[in-house]
C-alpha cells in the first residue's frame, strides 16, 4: 500500500491539500499521512519578549482553534488524527513514537 504524506499548516488552502492527497491515494489505492510540525513558543521574563510571547500565545490559540477544526472534520469523514510535536522528535523518544504512530495506524509496533 502506498502512502501520500501530505504536509499541513492548517491554514485556508488546508482542506484542497487534503482533498488533492486523498484523491491521490484512492488512485493509487493507498492511504494519506498527514504532517504539520509546530514549534513551541518559549517565553522569557523580559518585557519585549513578554510583548511577543503574548503574540505568540494568540497566535498559538487561533492554531489551535484550527487544529481542533480540521481534527473534528478529519474524524467526520472516518480519518485517524494523530499530532507529533516538535519537540517529540528526539532520538530518545523513537521508540514510544514508533509505538504511537502504529497504535494510531491500529498496528503492533
């Protein structure tokens, strides 16, 4: 079975990124991996930082406000979601991440 990896950063052209990949993977027979990577947002006490750390907090909600939108959609329409962040993408977590993502594609790791 092939897979299409679809990279997503939830913003307006999202959902034609998503429609084009499954159209893909239904003529190849196969299935879509979605990807979107988030950097977290680090705050020092100083008080410019604090000014752009608080843009940064907005910023963050309104993303997360989507996540949760094409989370709910995804799930409407039979698809698994499964969100790795960044800062899980160390060596030293390879092998729980290998187990969450088999777990999410309802396989043994």
């Amino acid at each position: 079975m092939k897979a299409i990896l679809a990279p997503v950063d939830f913003s307006a052209v999202t959902p034609r990124v998503i429609a084009e990949a499954a159209a893909l993977a239904r003529a190849q027979a196969g299935r879509v991996v979605l990807l979107n990577v988030t950097q977290l947002a680090v705050g020092v006490v100083d008080f410019a930082v604090i000014i752009m750390a608080t843009a940064q907090i907005n910023e963050a909600a309104a993303q997360h406000a989507r996540e949760r939108l094409v989370n709910r959609t995804l799930r409407s329409l039979g698809w698994r979601v499964l969100r790795v962040w960044e800062h899980e993408l160390v060596r030293r977590n390879e092998q729980r991440l290998i187990r969450r993502l088999a777990a999410g594609l309802g396989r043994s790791a």
